[in-house]
C-alpha cells in the first residue's frame, strides 16, 4: 500500500511527466500561455510570502491548466478566517510542506540516541480566484511586466553583485567548472537584453554548483548516467525562478529536445528526483540573491 509520502511524490511527478510527454516544460508554461494575463510572478501565500521549490512548479501548471492570472493561494481553512468562501466544486492543488522531527532512542548499549527524521505531508491550495468573498486586494489584476530600461539596469546590477567571471564571444552560452568562468555569444547576437540575460539565468545556476559554492552532488548510487540531465535540470528550474524574481521572461533553449526524454526517463525512475531538483534549483536562486 501507497504510503502519504509516496502518494504526495507521485501525483507531483505524474503531472510534470505527463507536461513533459506533450514537449511541454513545467517550468516555462506560464510564459507561453496565450491566456494568462502576460504576468508570471512566484506563487504568493494569501500574506504575500512566496511559496518555493516544487510547489512553485505546482502552482504554475496549475494556473496555466486553469488560466488563473493572480499569483495568490490559500488554504479552505485560511479563506474562511478571510471571510471568504471556496466556491462549490472546486478543487484544490496539492502543494508539500517538508519538515524533520526528533526522536529519540535507546541502542544496544542501553544509551539514549536522538536522530533527525525527515518527513514529508501534502495539502491542498486554492487560488483566489476560486473564492469568493475575499477582500478587494485579493482580486487585483497585477501590473503587467515590461522590459523597461530600469528593469534590465535592476538585472544588470543582480548579476553584477555575483562578480561571475563573464566572458564574450562565439555563438555557444556555457558554463566552465574547471576555469570557473561563463562563456556567452555577444549580446547584439540575442533578440533583446531580457533574451540575453534569461540565457545568462541558466548558466548562472550552473556556476552555483561550483565546488567553492553550492557543490551538488546528485550520488552516483541514485543517479548514476543521469547525474548530468539532473544538473541540466536544476539549471533549467532555477533559471524559470529567477526569471520570475528579476521580471523577464525565460528563453527557450535549443537543447530542450534533446533533454525532455532523459528528464523523463530519470523522472519515471525515481520519483523523488523533481522534488531534488526543484529544491537544488531553489537553494541556487537563493544563494545568487544572497549576493546582492
């Protein structure tokens, strides 16, 4: 029998699957939806605290499925202290909230041990525009993002503040471990500047990985051949992140394609894996805003 956990892994990781399946990326939806307001922000808790990690790519899929344009999710029970009221027939998305407990034991020796448990519980979320009676701020249409002036010179000076080695020329954006530096074409090469530094996003994560940073290790045991899309994937989610935070839109790379069906293939074999990525991709986005 399916335990919580398992179940909560599972529907999260059937549901990207099946994104994926179709040539869809979980992460990039938003941007594409013809219908969804031109607006893509993080998904906001009702006092205005993003949510992170894997349930922001819940929150995303579902939204796009529905054509919810405002960022903002509650509990049933959260509406009802607002003074609202979920309408009937709807139904909830479920996000994770992931946690650890102590417990304490007595070995063979006859001492008392106390070991950090990990533990993992879904609940479900409605978006605001499944309630009624909230109040008026709740359904306020957001602004719609522009890549004005101030907003490439607000993600100028963001990547400024990492003093990332970057370096200009060919026609190829990549990341070197080995030299520590990123390489990108020049950007008269992009469409625009929000084009440019969307790419830029993507290699940026990967130099979180290096060993003097971040330093992910996906295991060998678990992910063996796979340790590479898992790292390509990561990339991919934390670019969609901050792409969120600085205001601009992701740029779709060539290499999707040739990653979609590795990304299925780890995704069908280990269900954990998405919730690993989209954590790595979160602690990567964060690090990055720790340098500004």
């Amino acid at each position: 029998m399916m335990t919580v956990e398992q179940d909560v892994y599972t529907r999260v990781t059937h549901k990207i699957i099946a994104d994926l399946e179709k040539g869809n990326l979980t992460w990039v939806k938003p941007w594409k939806a013809k219908d969804f307001g031109g607006y893509v922000a993080l998904p906001l808790r009702s006092e205005g605290t993003p949510y992170q990690g894997i349930n922001v790519l819940s929150l995303w899929g579902t939204a796009v499925d529905k054509v919810y344009t405002r960022p903002v999710w509650m509990t049933f029970k959260k509406a009802k202290e607002l003074g609202g009221q979920v309408e009937k027939g709807e139904k909830g998305t479920l996000v994770v909230y992931a946690n650890t407990f102590e417990k304490s034991e007595v070995n063979e020796k006859g001492e008392e041990t106390t070991s950090t448990i990990p533990f993992l519980k879904g609940y479900s979320v409605f978006n605001v525009e499944q309630i009624s009676g909230l109040p008026e701020k709740f359904y306020e249409t957001p602004a719609r993002l522009e890549d004005t002036r101030a907003t490439m010179e607000a993600v100028e000076q963001f990547v400024a503040n990492t003093k990332a080695v970057i370096r200009h020329g060919g026609n190829k954006a990549f990341y070197t471990p080995s030299h520590d530096f990123i390489q990108m074409p020049p950007s008269q090469s992009f469409r625009d500047m929000a084009s440019y530094y969307a790419t830029l996003a993507h290699e940026l994560t990967h130099w979180t990985n290096h060993p003097s940073r971040l330093n992910r290790q996906f295991g060998e045991k678990r992910f063996g051949n796979d340790a590479h899309a898992m790292e390509e994937l990561v990339a991919e989610i934390g670019a969609a992140f901050l792409c969120a935070v600085l205001g601009i839109t992701p740029e779709t790379r060539e290499d999707h394609a040739a990653y979609i069906q590795s990304w299925i293939t780890v995704l069908k074999k280990d269900t954990k894996a998405i919730f690993t990525a989209a954590s790595h991709a979160q602690r990567a986005v964060d690090y990055l805003r720790g340098l500004s």
